[in-house]
C-alpha cells in the first residue's frame, strides 16, 4: 500500500493547496486526487515540480507500508 503524505508536507511549509497548484502547474482538482490517495499514477515531472516546490524528496511524499 503507497501512503501519499502530500498533506503533511504541505502543512510542514505552510503552503495552501492553491498556492502549490500555482507553483507546479497543476490543478488543484488533480493534486486534490493526489492528496487523498485517489490517485493511480503519478508522473516523474509531476514529482519532480511537486518535490522542487515543498523542498522535499519523493520518499517525504509517498511512503510504502506492505499491508
């Protein structure tokens, strides 16, 4: 099971949603769906931006727990 711990780091930096949908590029309804986990997949650019934008790595957004 992937954890996306996009919230956590979000509330770390003090970043609205609006404010990173602006920084990445992406809308806030598809970073809304990243957010919740509703995700299926997520590009390595879309990683990229997010990471670069929440001055984070990968393994701080999306944790693996094997449920």
């Amino acid at each position: 099971m992937i954890i996306v711990n996009l919230d956590v780091m979000m509330a770390r930096r003090k970043m609205s949603l609006n404010e990173l949908s602006e920084r990445v590029g992406i809308t806030i309804a598809n970073l809304s769906i990243l957010k919740t986990g509703k995700a299926k997949a997520v590009r390595f650019s879309t990683l990229d931006a997010i990471c670069r934008a929440l001055d984070c790595t990968p393994g701080d957004i999306l944790e693996y727990h094997p449920f």
